[in-house]
C-alpha cells in the first residue's frame, strides 16, 4: 500500500514555514534501489537532494520532473535518508524520507 502524508519539513530557511507536501517512495524500506514518484508532479525540472542521517548532502541532480527517478544509494550504511525535491529558486516543494536496511 502506498501511502501519502503531508510532513512538516524543519529547516533553517526562514522562508520555509507551510508544510510540505510528502513524496511517494517506494520500495522503503529498501536495500538501497528505489524510486521517487514525481508522475504527480507538472512537467518541469527542479532538483534531487538525499541528506544523510548526520546531515551531509549525499547526492543533488537535476532532474525532470512527470514521471519516476530511479534512484541507487546501495553504497551507503544502513539509516534513514531524507530526499528534497526543490525548484530552480532553491525551494522545497516536497520531502521524504528512505530507510535503507540491510
């Protein structure tokens, strides 16, 4: 079942204090492949943001958006990542969270 929340995204940009509407993530947890739905998403691009658990950006791309990115953070250590989804203006227009699990 994939389900849908809207988070409450806590940053130290004064200019982002709305909630954030959460992306669809699936598998997760996971073993490092997933996917990032963004077929909900007007076509565009924006950028991918993955933060690691200590805070560390571990990966920013650009992106299309209206359709799904593959993602493979196999490499990484067990923990949780949090995924960003910007637009060119730096901001946030969704978030997540992947766990990945080994």
């Amino acid at each position: 079942t994939i389900e849908t929340h809207v988070l409450q995204f806590v940053s130290t940009d004064p200019g982002i204090t709305t909630p954030v509407p959460a992306l669809i993530i699936f598998p997760n947890p996971n073993a490092g492949l997933f996917s990032i739905d963004l077929n909900h998403v007007p076509s565009g691009q924006g950028v991918l943001e993955m933060i690691d658990m200590y805070g560390r950006k571990i990966r920013q791309e650009t992106i299309q958006f209206g359709h799904s990115v593959p993602c493979d953070v196999s490499m990484l250590p067990s923990g949780a990542i949090a995924v960003l989804i910007r637009d060119n203006a730096g901001r946030v227009l969704y978030s997540g969270r992947v766990i990945i699990q080994r």
